[in-house]
C-alpha cells in the first residue's frame, strides 16, 4: 500500500546517500529545484541528480518537533502555549510553519504540469485523503492519552482540524500552482512576476473576501447548549445537557470571542454540535483564575466561557491558505534563483516586508489573534516562517553544517507518520493499552512520573518527558530513513 503526505511533499530533489523517495507525481513529472552551484561542466553527468535542499526536511522536522513540544508541555508551562486570545507565543507560529512549508514543497512538486487534469486530480485525491485522516483523529473518534476508549457520537463528531487546515491550503496552493501561472520562461524579475501575478491575485482576493466577512458579517443574538463538562474529551449527549445560554451580540466587526464572525460562520454552516469543546478563550482572564493556563471560572464569568469554537474553523481556515501562497512564492525563488545570494537577498526582502506590513497592521487596528487567524497574524507568521527556512537555508545548504539538525532531517522525512503517532496520541495511547493491574500503571505515564520524581517538579520533569519523546520520534524517524522507509498518504 503506497502512502503520500502532504505535509512532507516527495518533490524537494533525493538524499546524496541514494535513498530514493517516490515523487508526488510519475517519474516524468518529478519536480527539483535548480542547484545552487554553477552549472556542472559539459563532460558532467547529464543523468545526475541536483543534491537534496536539506534545510526543508529540516524546517518540516523542527516544526513537527515544535508541534510536540507545545501540545504535550504547554499544559505545564503555559508561557509556550498557545495565546488565549490576542496576541502571539511560540506555540502560535506552528500551524503557519506547516502551511508555509507546505507551499513551498508545492511549488517544487508542480512546477511542470503537462498533464493538469492528471496533476489536479491527484492533488484533489491526496487532500481528500488528509482530510479523512484528519476528521479520523481529530474529530473526536480517538480519545488520546489517559483514555483507553474510542468512538464518536456522528452528530457531535468535528469536521475540522489541524490536519483538515493543511488538506485545504495545500488544495487551495496546488490548484492555483496548476491552474494559475503563466507558461513562460522566467529570465528576469519583470517575467518572475508576469509568470506567477495570477497567484498574488488569488491570496489578495482571499484576503480581501476575508476581511469583507469578518468585519462586515452582522452577528445577532445567539444561543448554544450547556454541558456539564468542559472535557476536551467529553462528546456532549443530551443527558448531560443542563440548559440553555444566550449571547448578547447584535454587532459587526468585533474580534472578540463571543461576538466575532469566523464563530458565526461555522455555527451557522457546520453546527454548534461540531465545533471544537475546548477552546484557547477558556484561558483568557474572563474565564480562568489560572489564565493564561486552564482553570476553574472566576465569579461573574462571562456566559460565552462554556461555548464551543473552533479554531480551525472555515472562515479562518480561508484566511490560512494565504499561507500556503507565502510558501508558493519562496519555493519559486527557490527554483528560479540558480546561486545562494539571489536566494536569500529575496527572502530577505520578503520575510521583512511580511514581518514589518503585520506590524503595521497591528498598529492599524487589527490584533494578531491565531483563532481568528487575522490578516496582521498571517503576515506575521509568515514572515518570521521565512527567516526561519533563510537561516536554516544558510547553515544546512549553504555553509553545509548538517550534523547538529541531523535528528530534525531525519523526522522531516517522515513528517506526516511522526506527526499521526506523536501529536495525535496515538502511539502514547497503544502503549497505555498495556499496563500492571490499573491503567495508571503503564509505560507513558510511569515514565513522565519518574522524571518529575527525579527533577523534584512536576513542570521540569514533563519538560523533560516531552523532550525524551521528540528525542525518541527523532531516532525512529532515523531507523525509518535507514530503511527506505518514507510513508505518505
């Protein structure tokens, strides 16, 4: 059985070492980025392959690592997680890396479409496929850790999700990639632009419908259900239903939890029974003592504390594609730009207008807000997602220091099965299975015990469990890669 990922797309060139990955499209259609060195000598090789662009296995590592670090030690250090609202933490720059990384291994994978129906077909067939995957794992069926059940109520199971956002801006960036550019060769910056204006023009137009409905969308009145568990890992059934909650809205243009328009969207088109139970505002001050971290909810909190919101809604799901386009253009530099400097002088530039214009946004009015997924947000993360591949870029390709992110290589090549296993739960669930006598009693929870035993803190030594894990997933990712082994969807 073949596997594909999206999040770790084949097109990035082949390992020096000769392990050979099967492309995303046939052998005809393999995407690789021109080499950074001068063009080999007439008597080269013809048949040689241009070495690996390791600095994107890399960048895919490092962000899947990220990713691990902040769900399994956020609860323990709220500092790294994810921001109630407003504002940014490192766990907020995650999601965005994913998507940027995703477009920019787009751009490599489709840079030649002879045939477009073959290429949007198979684009449209491997989105579906990360779609499911996700609604399977993130929809409520799996229970994660300390849970040894599964299941899901149809009418109360989550149609979106971490992995459903990347199904979607990877669709999104694919379809404009085959569809959208201009079939010319590019030997200046006036025919760089002429060649890929479609696409700027599609992420403005996004952008622009965005803005239009978050901030012209009127939100009334509106009401949901009270549950009597805040459980991120309660389905809600009518037995547990204590009554009914009224919000008092009747605005347009606010960003605030209870009254914005990416909430409205999504009850009146997926349904307040599949949205997300938990969400990041539970930890604001108007809803935890503990805030920024889960807590009980101070007197007089705020009826819209216990409603549901998801933060990979459709609305903002929309607005998170235009990362993907970010992506898009630094893989074009990428594959257009032969030598390192021209390479980096663009990212460079792009990087710091992306960073300064969601600055200026910030300034103007528009908060940078990870649930909303706000315009000054995407610059933002954009920008920084592309300093960050420059200087990886830098010390991997360039300067050629490989060893010290050999271990974030290694699960780059293997992202998307790191990512299943590992930030979905779902090996830490299997080995819960087994455990001597009581459930408490098994080899995940023991483990993580014996550390925060040993480190006399209950938040050092989840630290130190979750770094133990990614070291573990790095080494697995490694006897993976020994063999020959890259699964994809």
């Amino acid at each position: 059985m073949e596997f594909t990922t999206v999040v770790s797309i084949a097109g990035d060139g082949h390992d020096d070492a000769g392990h050979h990955r099967r492309p995303l499209l046939s052998s005809d259609d393999e995407i690789r980025p021109y080499p950074a060195s001068p063009s080999p000598a007439p008597d080269a090789n013809p048949d040689q392959k241009p070495r690996r662009v390791a600095s994107l296995d890399v960048f895919r590592g490092l962000t899947v690592a990220m990713m691990i670090l902040v769900d399994d030690a956020g609860g323990a250090w709220p500092g790294i997680n994810h921001s109630p609202w407003f504002g940014v933490t490192v766990a907020d720059f995650v999601m965005p890396a994913f998507l940027f990384i995703i477009g920019v291994s787009a751009a490599l994978v489709f840079k030649k479409t002879p045939n477009k129906t073959a290429a949007t077909t198979k684009a449209a067939t491997r989105a579906i496929k990360l779609f499911v995957l996700g609604v399977i794992l993130q929809g409520g069926y799996i229970h994660g850790r300390h849970s040894l059940t599964y299941g899901v109520d149809l009418d109360h199971i989550r149609w979106l999700g971490v992995l459903q956002r990347i199904a979607i801006g990877y669709f999104i960036a694919a379809i404009s990639e085959i569809w959208l550019i201009n079939n010319i060769p590019v030997d200046s910056a006036i025919s760089f632009m002429k060649k890929y204006f479609m696409e700027w023009i599609m992420a403005i137009m996004i952008s622009a419908l965005y803005v239009g409905l978050l901030l012209g969308l009127y939100v009334s009145n509106w009401e949901f259900k009270v549950q009597t568990s805040n459980s991120i890992l309660t389905i809600p059934t009518p037995s547990n239903e204590v009554g009914m909650k009224m919000i008092q809205c009747g605005v347009r243009g606010s960003l605030g939890p209870p009254c914005n328009a990416v909430g409205l969207v999504d009850r009146i088109l997926l349904g307040e029974n599949h949205l997300y139970k938990n969400p990041v505002y539970k930890r604001t001050k108007e809803c935890s003592v503990n805030s920024p971290d889960y807590g009980p909810p101070p007197p007089n909190a705020p009826d819209w504390c216990l409603a549901p919101f998801d933060p990979e809604g459709l609305l903002s799901t929309l607005m998170a594609a235009v990362t993907c386009f970010v992506g898009l253009h630094f893989g074009h530099v990428l594959v257009h730009c032969k030598d390192h400097s021209p390479r980096m002088l663009l990212w460079l530039l792009t990087s710091t207008v992306l960073t300064v214009s969601g600055f200026l946004l910030q300034l103007l009015g528009m908060p940078f807000s990870k649930p909303l997924y706000t315009v000054s947000y995407m610059l933002l993360t954009g920008g920084v997602s592309g300093f960050l591949l420059l200087l990886l870029y830098y010390i991997v390709d360039v300067i050629n220091i490989k060893k010290p992110f050999i271990l974030f290589q290694w699960m780059g090549m293997n992202a998307l099965i790191v990512y299943v296993l590992a930030a979905c739960e779902l090996f830490p669930a299997l080995v819960q299975g087994f455990y001597w006598r009581s459930p408490e009693n098994n080899l995940v929870d023991v483990t993580e015990s014996l550390l925060q035993t040993i480190f006399h803190s209950k938040r050092w030594g989840t630290l130190a469990f979750v770094l133990l894990e990614i070291i573990f997933w790095c080494l697995a990712a490694c006897f993976l890669h020994m063999k020959g082994i890259y699964l994809k969807l």
